[in-house]
C-alpha cells in the first residue's frame, strides 16, 4: 500500500484553474458592483429615500431569471443570488441612513 495520493489529470487541473480564475472575476465583479450600490445608497440617504425599492427588486428577478434561461443557468438559483446581494445592498443602505 502506498501513501501517494493519485495523480490529478490534466484535464482535471486545466478545469479547476479556470474555475479559481472565474472566482476571481466574479469577486471582483461583486466589488464593483457594490461600490456602485454604496453610491446608491448615499445618494438616497441624502434625498430621505427609502432603502428598498420593491418595483425595482421585480423588475430585476425579472429580468435576471430571463437572462438566467437565456444562460442555461437555474432561474430559480438565479433568484436566489439576487435576494441574496439584495439583502446585502439593503443592509448597506439602512447603514448610511443610521451612521
């Protein structure tokens, strides 16, 4: 019996860095997408907006779940993404009108 661990294919380490390299992007991504929020959310602390926007929230699950089919991706995981960063935006936005 041997303590080696199998050798990976290449074809397996060629995925997988392409995976870390799309991580990557989609950090980054996030990073500029929730720069881009935070000036949202400053600017509708300065006007007394509130933080939600429902009609937009829809308009926006709408329009993801669209290009989710379009992608072949899970229109339902896709809307969950987006309640996610939703949730987050919102917090970040209450955040400004308290601080």
């Amino acid at each position: 019996m041997t303590d080696q661990a199998p050798a990976v294919p290449a074809e397996l380490l060629t995925l997988r860095n392409s995976i870390d390299n799309i991580d990557a992007a989609l950090i980054h991504m996030l990073s500029e997408r929730f720069k881009c929020t935070q000036r949202v959310g400053k600017l509708k602390a300065e006007l007394n907006l509130p933080s939600a926007d429902p009609k937009r929230e829809v308009e926006q699950v709408q329009r993801l779940r669209a290009l989710a089919e379009t992608a072949n991706l899970d229109p339902d995981f896709a809307e969950k993404f987006l309640a996610f960063v939703i949730k987050e935006v919102i917090r970040h936005h209450d955040q400004f009108k308290t601080g």
